[in-house]
C-alpha cells in the first residue's frame, strides 16, 4: 500500500514540481513503509532514499518508487539534491509542520531548488482514509476490543494501576498489535479526575471507577478506546454521572456525520452534560481524528469549523471529571459517512460492575 499517486496529483494544486516527504507518518503515507528514510515526489515520478538497516525491506515492500540507499559521502540530501538537479525542479515542497528549523537550514543549503512550506498538504489527503486504511483500523479496533474483553478477567481489588496497564500492553501485543498506538492510561479512584493519569501505584479498591484509555497498533494505524468501569458498587451520583456522560456521547454518535464542522458533533455531546449541570467538568474537546497518528485532524472540537470528510476516523470521548474525587470517560472511533457514522468499537457501554 502507498499514496504516492494521491500525492502526485496534488501537487499542481500547490503551485510545485516535487514535495518531500521526511516525517515518519509522512513516510509511512506515502511509501506503504518506514525505513528513516526521505520520499520525492513529483507530478511523474518517486524516489526513495534509505539506508542499509532498511534497503532489503524497501525492495521487497514499495512498488512505483526508484529506490536507492545512502552511504558515506552520499546522504539523503545529497541524493534528493542529485534528483532535483537532474530533474530540473524549481520548487519543491516540504512538511513545514514537521521539520525542525535546523532541518530546514540544511535542506535549503543543500538542495537546488526553492523550499515552498506545505503544512496542510499530507493532512488533507489523510483526514479520508481509503478501504485499506479503513481495514487495518477496524482490525486495530477488534484487538483493543478483545484486549478489554480479557483485562475484565484480569482486574481485581490489590492490583495498581501500573500492573493493569502492564496487562492492557500484553494483551495487546499477544493479540497481534505491533504495539499499543499511544501508553495505555488507567487511572483509578481520584486519579480518575485527570483525563490523561499516568498510571501509578494506586492500588485499586472496592468503590472505585476504574478508567481505561488504550489502542493498538496495526500495520501502523492506530485504535483507542476508552472505558470506565467500577469496582464493586457505585454510589448513587457515580451512576448519575457515568448515565450522563453515556448519555453525552450517544448523542454525539448520532450527530456525527461527514459534510459538517467538527464543533456540531461536540455541541451535540456537550449539551447534554451542560443540561445535566457537569458543563464545567468537560474541558476538552469531544473527539479527534487518528490513523497512522493517535491524534490527527479535523477535530470534534467547539471551535473546529472544518467540513468533516467522508471516510475521516474520530473518536467520540465525552468525559465528566470531579477533582480529587472521580472521573468517567466513554470512548468509541467511528468513520464518518454522508449519512452517519460506522462505530467500530464493539466493547459494551452499560457500565461494568465488577
């Protein structure tokens, strides 16, 4: 799998003979594989530079690209420059949201050629994702979901959190993830009021909500998901409070939908947790894209006025968070159509008593 047809025709839009292509998702995007390498790529043709660690395993996986491995005296920017001589390029693009200003000071010593600044070029184009892509996330999904299934049987009153979230790893990567897509977050008790709790010694006891925030990793796409489950009993307002936000984020599920900016879908989440008297337990934004990132764009965010595309990937993670007392978050990934969303994330909502 690469894109670098979809790059190619991009590139009169932008006013530029060639881009490179230097960040990792980049690489990743554009060549179907990731070998530190560097991609150039123009209206008619592709090259890609990496080095001996990579140079078998690029032969054998990318197709449409000339393929060439650096060495001593002959970097990648030496070899891009080669290319943008020979072709005759005059300007070329690059990732500016990406490349440090050092980095940039050597491309533009090195190369041949007018540096044009491209931030939104790659983002655009990923924000849809095609059918393979779509894929490699719904597999993704399927390994959180069964990783969550398992860690269920695992949890127990004694346990911190560190050695649930060591578990949430194992199950992940004994499922067949290439690793978990971001550090699992399991935050227990009070530490569940911080929506993103580093997983510590906590030791979890009976009465707790116990949030969990993990994704795996699968031919470099990821999944996330979150769930909040209690140990033992909840009170009465833990109930009230995780119906509420259960309630905030089917009412987001139905509202998303591409053809629409991002802030729809979270003002139709958030004003259920406004209505219920929580709206100043919910700070941060409804959802986000991801693929080859666990945090992309366009956003579900009160402020995003980006037109949601067909076949974007976005989270729907409404939260309430009480300091010093608990937290619940519900989380799900869907991919947005004209007429809804498919939800890929199979793992039950209701809460889990365990």
């Amino acid at each position: 799998m690469n894109h670098i047809k979809q790059i190619a025709s991009r590139l009169p839009e932008y006013g530029m003979d060639a881009i490179l292509i230097t960040s990792t998702p980049g690489e990743r995007y554009a060549m179907g594989f990731h070998g530190e390498g560097l991609a150039l790529i123009s209206k008619e043709d592709c090259w890609y530079f990496t080095d001996s660690r990579y140079i078998e395993a690029a032969n054998k996986c990318i197709t449409g690209a000339h393929i060439d491995c650096v060495g001593r005296g002959r970097g990648h920017r030496t070899l891009a420059a080669q290319v943008i001589r020979e072709q005759g390029f005059g300007k070329v693009g690059f990732e500016s949201d990406s490349m440090s200003v050092d980095a940039l000071a050597l491309y533009e010593k090195e190369l041949p050629c007018a540096l044009i600044a491209a931030p939104d070029f790659l983002s655009h184009l990923r924000a849809a994702k095609d059918a393979e892509e779509l894929d490699f996330m719904r597999t993704a999904q399927k390994i959180a979901d069964k990783a969550f299934a398992n860690i269920l049987d695992f949890i127990r009153p004694g346990l911190t959190e560190r050695e649930v979230a060591a578990r949430l790893v194992y199950e992940l990567m004994l499922l067949g993830a290439e690793k978990p897509s971001f550090n699992p977050i399991v935050a227990a008790g009070a530490n569940g009021s911080m929506p993103h709790a580093v997983p510590g010694d906590t030791v979890i006891e009976k009465g707790m909500f116990i949030t969990m925030d993990f994704g795996a990793l699968y031919h470099s796409y990821c999944s996330d998901m979150t769930r909040t489950v209690c140990m033992g009993q909840p009170t009465a307002e833990m109930r009230t409070v995780y119906d509420t936000v259960l309630n905030a984020q089917l009412a987001g599920l139905s509202a998303a939908r591409a053809g629409i900016p991002g802030c729809e879908i979270d003002w139709a989440a958030r004003a259920v947790i406004d209505q219920a008297g929580y709206g100043e337990y919910f700070g941060h934004a409804l959802g986000h894209s991801l693929g080859l990132e666990i945090h992309e764009s366009p956003n579900c965010s009160p402020a995003e006025q980006t037109i949601m595309p067909v076949g974007a990937v976005v989270s729907c993670e409404p939260g309430i968070y009480l300091p010093g007392r608990f937290g619940v978050r519900i989380e799900d990934v869907v991919i947005l159509r004209e007429d809804g969303c498919e939800n890929i994330t199979a793992s039950p909502k209701e809460l889990i008593i365990l």
